[in-house]
C-alpha cells in the first residue's frame, strides 16, 4: 500500500524435442544473484530469498527422476500443429517462434527462433527482470515536499503511480508544517534533477509524445500525458496547498532542492512488485520507461535509456545466463523500431518465471501477465482477444504478455498443455499487410495450440 508520512527531527523512506541452449544458474538465494551481478558489472543488487513457492513447483516436480528421452506424444502433436498454422496467411512470411517444455528444460518445436525481430511491448518482460533484479519487488519510490526560502519544492522519485490523493496527503502536511511556522504564502518548485532532460529514445520519433509515451520525468501525477508531467504535478500541489488555505504566489518553477532545505513530507509508492504486475497488465509505456530509469540508477549508472539497457543486459546475461545472441534494446517499453529480440531469448526470460527459486524476486511478472479474456489487461474480450472460433476454448488458460506496433505484432507467455505440463512460448511477426486484429487472431490461435484446446 502507499504511504504518507510528515518529515520531523525524528522522521527524517513452468509454466520432446531438443535440448535448449542456456547457460545453467545454480544459485538458490539472493546472495546469488548478488554476486553474479557484481562480478558482471560491479555494482550492487537487490538481496532477495528466491527459493520461494512458486505455482509451477508442484508441477515441475522437486527431486522427480530424469524425463525419458521418448519425444511426448502430446509435443509431437503441437509442434506438428503450430508447424501448419505458422504459414497462416495473416502472419505474413516474416514469423519468428518457439515453445518450451519448462518442465523437462527442452524445446517442442523452432521456427525461426533465433531472429531477432522487433518486439513491441514483449519488451518489457526485459526491463520488468531487470528492474525487479536490481531494486528489489519491496522496493518502493520516494516523492518529497522540502520547505526552504520561502518555497516549497516537490521532488520526484521516479514513481509513475503518483495521484492526485498522494499530493493531497502531501499538501496536508506542508499546510500543518507552515500554519505551525507561522507561515501562510509560499511559492512552490518542482524538482525532476533525478532524471536528465528527456530525449527521444533511437528509433523513437516525436510522434509518439505526448499520448503514446510522455517525455521521461522524474515527477507525474495521475499518469498525465502532457509535455511537461513535472509541472503538472506541481500546479497539481499548488492547488492542494491553495485548498487548504495557503496562499500560492506565482507560477510553478522548475528548481533543484538545496542541500539545507527542511524535509516536509514524503510519500512512498506501492511496492515495485505491485507496480510492475500493473504496467504489464495494461502494458504502461511510461512505467516501463521510469523503470528503466530507476534501474539504471540503482546499478550506479546514468538515468538515461542507454544506462538502462546497459544494466538491463547485464542483468540478462550475468545473472540469469539469457542469451544476447542477435539481442538489440533501445529502450523499456519496446516502442522503438530499432528494437530487436528473438522469440527465443524472450520464452528465455519467460522461462524463469517458472523456476522456484526465482520466485521471490520474479513472481510478480507471472502475476502480472495478462491471462486471456481477462477484462482490463491487453488480452481482455474487450480487445477482441480469444473469442475466435479456434481461440476461445483457452480463455483463461493462457499467460502472455502482448506486443503491438504498426508493423509487429507479438505474443509471449506460458500455458498448460494437455497433459497439464507448462509450456512457454514466443511467437513475433513483423511486416505481416493482414490488419491488426487479424493478425492478433492468429496469434491466439497459435497460443490455443500450444495450450492443447485447439487441436
């Protein structure tokens, strides 16, 4: 839950074929993963218990014996199925897939995997790891309220979750601390320093701002999309502040918060677990790209997109030993065109969420993955998503984050098959001339079979 507090002296914040390619990680606690981030980067991470339960445990069968060699008959089944209803025209010729066996660790069937073609939003399954790696699923994001020469300033802390309520918490707090002072007029500031001026992103254009993605702040209120988020949220407090009853002179300013500034109040968002099983729900492009931003930070590195995706690659590859083969990130959110991934890497990260002992630290991404025909995610009825004639018998059984830009079109996650194992998949096509929602059919399609319904 959010918190609010009043700055005193004393309060001074898986789900038969061959045997895939992966570098193993044996580690079972965070102690682990802390030391392999540090010998790959030398930075510090988030320490975190990962050998929680997790919803697959059960399934994947903790000390079971070695899996027969004998390719499954229900595998065999699924990948000949998905190797006839990948040439479905309304993919196109440019298809990139795999499904994973989590269980036994083993591919069911390729095509194309290792392709790197743009991703869409399947990218944020990178930077939400990433993210959730090197902070930590209870860390949460700070706002300040710092009084100093007659100004209030409302510093931001990277937290894309702020509302309207969190300010009016803040503002009553400043008022009792200036009615006690004796103080009745100030002027109010905004400091977003946390974060540099924001850019477009290489292969963003400016087409995108301010509806599709806003300019990366370190300070929004309500999910904003203007141009300026950072002075938005500060009138927003100001009008708090005039509500009750100080008395604001002047615009909002943008400062930088001094050093002998006396601490306010602060609030502290919703832990980053919540925040990250939100963003992938609804596939927020301006969480995603905060959170690249505060990851970049807590590995000790530039808050900009190519700090981000450094760590975020490092992270991958260091700590969970995901391949980087043909692997190319320009930004969180996968809104840029230069952006590359291959099917494989993705079911690759996808893969983890099925391991215990990544449970602690990764079990928010399961959650948050849309399931489908869930109102309110990307995979919800609403969208049109599995309510197909082929589709609509794996409503509720399929895990998948989804991808959607002019030109691409993806769809990655988990689902049982028929003989109740947990499969992972990726499926990503570019280029396809079908419209979306055609497109986005077969995709579904394709998920259905690997889940066993559309047989």
């Amino acid at each position: 839950m959010n918190e609010i507090a009043v700055e005193t002296p004393e309060n001074a914040f898986l789900p038969g074929g061959r045997r895939r390619h992966r570098k193993p990680r044996r580690s079972g606690t965070g102690t682990g993963l802390q030391r392999a981030l540090v010998l790959a980067m030398a930075v510090p991470v988030a320490s975190a218990a990962l050998a929680g339960p997790n919803a697959f445990a059960a399934d994947k069968g903790v000390g079971a014996t070695a899996k027969s060699d004998l390719p499954d008959p229900d595998d065999q089944q699924i990948a000949a199925n998905l190797e006839t209803r990948v040439q479905d025209t309304r993919l196109g010729s440019n298809v990139s897939g795999v499904v994973i066996d989590a269980d036994s660790d083993t591919t069911i069937w390729g095509h194309n995997a290792s392709t790197a073609l743009m991703p869409a939003s399947n990218a944020k399954l990178a930077t939400s790891a990433a993210a959730l790696t090197v902070l930590g699923p209870d860390h949460r994001f700070t706002t300040k309220v710092v009084y100093g020469d007659g100004t209030l300033t409302l510093v931001g802390g990277g937290d894309r979750t702020l509302t309207t309520a969190d300010l009016t918490d803040l503002a009553k707090a400043a008022v009792a601390g200036l009615k006690a002072a004796g103080l009745t007029t100030v002027k109010v500031a905004v400091d977003d320093s946390l974060f540099p001026e924001p850019t477009l992103a290489d292969g963003w254009n400016n087409g995108y701002y301010p509806d599709t993605v806003a300019p990366v702040r370190a300070l929004v209120v309500d999910k904003h999309a203007v141009q300026d988020t950072s002075i938005d949220a500060g009138q927003a407090f100001a009008k708090q502040l005039a509500a009750g009853g100080v008395t604001v002179t002047g615009d909002v300013t943008r400062s930088t918060a001094g050093a002998q500034d006396v601490p306010v109040a602060r609030h502290k968002s919703a832990p980053l677990s919540d925040i990250v099983k939100s963003m992938l729900k609804r596939s927020d492009n301006n969480i995603a790209e905060s959170l690249l931003r505060m990851t970049a930070l807590g590995a000790g590195r530039p808050a900009t997109f190519e700090g981000g995706t450094e760590v975020l690659r490092q992270v991958l590859s260091g700590v969970y030993g995901v391949s980087l083969d043909n692997f190319e990130l320009h930004d969180g959110s996968g809104l840029s065109r230069k952006d590359r991934i291959p099917a494989a890497t993705l079911a690759q990260i996808l893969d983890l969420l099925t391991q215990p002992r990544y449970a602690h630290t990764l079990g928010s991404m399961l959650e948050g993955l849309p399931v489908s025909g869930e109102t309110g995610s990307t995979l919800g009825s609403e969208y049109g998503r599995f309510d197909g004639e082929n589709s609509k018998c794996a409503v509720g059984k399929v895990h998948a984050k989804t991808g959607t830009l002019t030109g691409a079109i993806a769809l990655s996650g988990l689902t049982q098959g028929k003989d109740g194992k947990w499969k992972v998949f990726s499926f990503i096509e570019n280029g396809a001339t079908a419209d979306q929602n055609s497109i986005k059919d077969a995709m579904d399609d394709l998920a259905a079979t690997v889940n066993g319904c559309y047989a």
